[in-house]
C-alpha cells in the first residue's frame, strides 16, 4: 500500500487584490510574467504585514522544497508515493508523480502561479498536477482503511520510528504534513487526523519532516 502524502495550508496564493497598489508589488508585478503574480514573503514583506495570517502565507519555496524532496526519493519512484498540495485558501491539488519539479526557484513560482490560475499543468494532454474539487475532509473520507497522522512539533514525541508504519500494512496511512513556516494548523486540520507526531526533540523545516517521514517509510518496507 502506498502511503498518501498531504502538504497541508502550504502558503502558496497569488497576490491578494488588497496589497496589490502597494509600492513593493507594483514594482515587480508583471501582468505577462507568471511568476511576479505570486505571492513571496521575500520579495513582498512589507506589504504582507497588512494581510490576515500573514506569517503563514506567501512561502512558495518550502513547497518547492518538499516537492523535491518526495518527488525525488525512491518511494516515489518505485510506486508507493500519493502526493496532495492542500493550500492556506483550500485548494487541493493531486500531484502526478511522473512530473520533473524544476531545480529553478523562479522557474517553479512560475509554474505554480499558472496552476493556481489554470488549474492544471499538463504536458501533451497529460496531468502533471490537477485541482481536485473536493474539501481536505472529503479527500481524507475517500481513502478507505486509512490511518491519518499529522506530524507537528507540539504531538507526541515518537519512541520508536519502527511503530509507525508497522510490518505488514494493513492500512492505508495518510501522513499530514505543514507547508507552512510559523504559527500551527488549524484546528480544522488537527480534527482530520486520529493522532498527531512528533519525530524530533526540535522544531524541524517542513522538508526535512518529508523527507524522514519518507526515509522512515522506505527503512521499515526495504524501499530502495
């Protein structure tokens, strides 16, 4: 059984219409240019300071991040990788694991601002990555015999990494991850899951917990 992976509240919006007229987003705003359409705390931190939870949103980089991460490791490649975007404004979106994340920061916030306006990437009639119109609730409800843990630095610290995804799998785990950089999760997230994790004695970056997550996974099912 694959294991589902949910880059949850992940701050990735284009610029909100409210800061638009700002001095900051004006000077780099490119109605032709993908990827000046997309809101980043290092270019636009002025200006976000006026916007609500705006220590949560604009960080496109950590999703860049743990897309690598996962779309990288040999679980994803051998199959046993589902991987979900799930956005700080709830758009889900399902992510083909074919797909080639480019190394290119700025090519990759291009490539995220046409799927937030597009709703898809595709190359030659094939989904790279695909909106999904459901709610985080109902995705979670449509995996049968599932197991939902959500990883954050305030669960119960894990004992023993061998626990977690236990020989043989008789369930379909759904792992729950932040993609975000400060603050917790909603509480409309926390309630998704049956328990929540945490794998260090200190607070680790969101692709970092991908990839021992991940790392985890391959140890415990000889995924090489």
């Amino acid at each position: 059984m694959p294991l589902t992976l949910i880059l949850a509240e992940c701050g990735l919006e284009l610029i909100p219409k409210k800061i638009r007229d700002h001095a900051t987003v004006k000077k780099q705003l490119l109605a032709k240019n993908y990827q000046s359409q997309l809101l980043d705390n290092a270019i636009h931190h002025s200006a976000m300071k006026s916007l609500n939870n705006h220590k949560k949103r604009g960080r496109p980089d950590i999703l860049h991040a743990c897309l690598l991460n996962a779309l990288g490791s040999p679980m994803n490649k051998s199959g046993h990788l589902v991987l979900f975007i799930h956005t700080i404004k709830n758009k889900i979106f399902e992510v083909n694991p074919d797909i080639k994340i480019t190394r290119n920061y700025n090519r990759f916030k291009g490539l995220m601002a046409k799927l937030l306006i597009e709703g898809s990437i595709s190359v030659d009639d094939v989904n790279l990555i695909s909106s999904i119109k459901v709610t985080l609730p109902h995705l979670i409800e449509s995996i049968k015999d599932r197991e939902v843990i959500t990883f954050s630095s305030k669960g119960t610290l894990l004992n023993d990494y061998k626990s977690l995804f236990p020989k043989p799998l008789s369930k379909n785990y759904v792992a729950i991850i932040g993609g975000f950089q400060k603050n917790t999760f909603l509480k409309d997230i926390l309630i998704l899951s049956e328990k929540t994790i945490s794998i260090s004695n200190y607070s680790l970056d969101a692709w970092i917990v991908v990839s021992k997550i991940i790392n985890y996974y391959e140890f415990i099912h000889q995924i090489q």
